[in-house]
C-alpha cells in the first residue's frame, strides 16, 4: 500500500511538470523577420548613346554617326530633323556688311535621306558616314527595333564660305583707264600753263 502510494505520488508530480513545457512548446514562435537585412540594389538600366565626329561642318562636308550600347546585331533606325539657324527675315539674305537684300525663293530639296538604319556589331556598336544636303541644326534620333534603346546628337550645317576670287587684267581695265585719263588731262593742263607763261613772257619783253 505505502509503495502504490510512493508511485502514484510520483506519477502526479512528473504530470503536473510536464503540462507548463507542453504548453510552451504549443505556443506559436514569431515569424522572423528580414528588415535589417540589407537588399542589393537595384540593376542600372543600360542607356544608349549616338555621337558625331564633328559637331559643327560646312555645307557638303561629311560626318561619322557613332552609336553604342544598343542591342548585339541590331537594327537600328536613324530619324533626321532639320531646324532652321537664325537667319534675315524671309525673302532676305545677308550681306558681308550686314545689309540685307531680296532674294528669289528656292524651292527646298534635300537630296541626302532624311531617314535611314546602321546595324551594331556584336557588341552593339556602328558607325555611319552621313553628307547633309541642307543647312541648320541636324537632329539624329536613332532607335533600337529589338531593345527599344533611343539616343539623340545634334549637328550645325553652316552655309559654304564664298573664295575670295584673285584680281585679273579684266578687273584692273577700268581704274587703269581712269587713272591714264587723269594722266593725260593732268599734262595737258601742265603744257598749257608753260605756253601761257612763255607767251606773257615775250609780250612783256615785247612793250620794253
């Protein structure tokens, strides 16, 4: 009886410890959480770019186009916009001392195209020789089909520089003339003066 009683003591005594850690371990653990961790950041997009050689020619000379970081062997569309340099009023033309004259209105044809592709290399990259027609602020806006990447340059066209042309015999005729007219003017006045003085000469000696 003494031992059945030791036993059952036991028995209700380990009970009464194991209820507390079972229901600890019951209860739900917090989530952990990830605010202090620190995030990569976030990948830069790769922009294209599209340059010339030159960034101010005259009219007839030819430029290099240079395009980078475009899609590998892509096709590439190339759009050109003219915009007009600050010019006389309409009808006008500037002289070389600043004076303005009419002049006849010429109707605009540009024979260089005003569109055109280039295709990149593995790496993404072309170059393109372009010769503008027309004169003003040049715009190149070129466009990747596949990547859809854009990138712009700009290009001044100025009008061609007039050569000076050298004097010829032709141009020189006509001050030559003059100049010889004076000559001869200038000497015959001179012969006159001396054959009026020797004549007041003589007819003064004459009345003595």
């Amino acid at each position: 009886m003494r031992l059945s009683r030791i036993i059952m003591a036991l028995t209700v005594g380990l009970a009464v410890v194991a209820v507390p850690t079972t229901a600890g371990a019951a209860q739900p653990q917090p989530a952990p959480t990830v605010t202090g961790t620190p995030q990569p950041p976030p990948y830069p997009p790769v922009l294209a770019s599209l340059t010339v050689n030159r960034p101010t020619i005259f009219l007839g000379e030819t430029v290099i186009l240079t395009g980078r970081n475009y899609g590998p062997n892509e096709t590439v569309d190339i759009v050109v916009t003219v915009t007009p340099l600050a010019a006389p009023a309409a009808g006008t033309a500037r002289r070389s001392d600043g004076s303005t004259v009419a002049m006849t209105p010429v109707a605009f044809q540009a024979s260089a195209p005003l569109s055109f592709t280039a295709q990149t290399n593995s790496e993404g990259v072309f170059t393109r020789s372009y010769t503008p027609s027309v004169t003003g602020l040049l715009t190149f806006t070129g466009t990747g089909r596949e990547s859809g990447r854009t990138a712009s340059t700009e290009l001044r066209v100025l009008r061609k520089k007039k050569p000076h042309l050298p004097v010829t015999g032709s141009s020189l005729d006509t001050p030559m003339k003059v100049g010889g007219g004076l000559v001869a003017t200038g000497m015959v006045l001179l012969l006159g003066t001396v054959l009026w003085r020797r004549r007041n000469r003589f007819g003064a000696g004459g009345v003595h």
